[in-house]
C-alpha cells in the first residue's frame, strides 16, 4: 500500500534523527538500527545508553528531567546539518567496529573458552 512502511529501515531512513528514551530492560534493537543507519541520536542519559553512546560524539545524552535540554539538543540537531552528519557517522562507525554481529560472535567465542579453561583448572 502506499504510504505504508514496511520495516523498521524505510521508518528510519524517513526521520531526522532518533529519539531513545529510558527503558528497564537498556536500549532497545532499534537504538543500534539507528545508529548503524546513521541518524543523529537524542538520548536519556542513563548507564544503558552511555555503553553505545558517548555524549556529543555518537550522539546527545539528556537528563530526563531537563525539558529545556531536549528541546535545545533537537534545535541543534536539527539547525546544524554538520552537526547532526558527524554524530550519525561516528554513531555508524562505533557501532559496524563495536557492536557488529562479528564482535558479538568473536567476544562470545572468548568467554566460551575462557569458561572452559576455568572447567578445566583443578
């Protein structure tokens, strides 16, 4: 149908930038989506977030309870095209060296060996 988007990439590829907020269980897939497509981030400062997310290099971290601050990071986001590029580039680059499937799988590999030479040991 038109109109209609079908996967989360067709909505973010249509946004200007990308909104987290806190969450009890820490950021959500869609944050990393985002990221790696390359959108400015605009996120609550929390110790989920700040794990992905370096505060005016990956994107921008906001005290929840600072209305003014959220409203001055999406002008800045939004007024400074600059800005906003170098964020998404550098949200794209830590995530595709960081946080790849290929990380994910090299790092698991380590801790499964490093749990089996602790099995191993008297």
């Amino acid at each position: 149908l038109p109109g209609v988007l079908e996967t989360n990439d067709d909505l973010l590829a249509c946004a200007d930038l990308y909104i987290a907020l806190g969450g009890a269980g820490g950021p959500s897939h869609t944050l990393l989506q985002a990221m790696v497509t390359g959108l400015p981030v605009v996120a609550v400062d929390t110790p989920e977030h700040r794990r992905f997310i370096r505060n005016n290099e990956h994107g921008l971290l906001i005290s929840e309870e600072d209305e003014s601050s959220w409203s001055t990071a999406f002008e800045k986001i939004l007024t400074r095209p600059e800005l906003a590029a170098a964020l998404g580039t550098n949200a794209r680059d830590r995530v595709e060296t960081e946080f790849s499937q290929e990380q994910r799988v090299t790092r698991f590999a380590i801790l499964c060996e490093e749990l089996i030479a602790d099995a191993d040991s008297p």
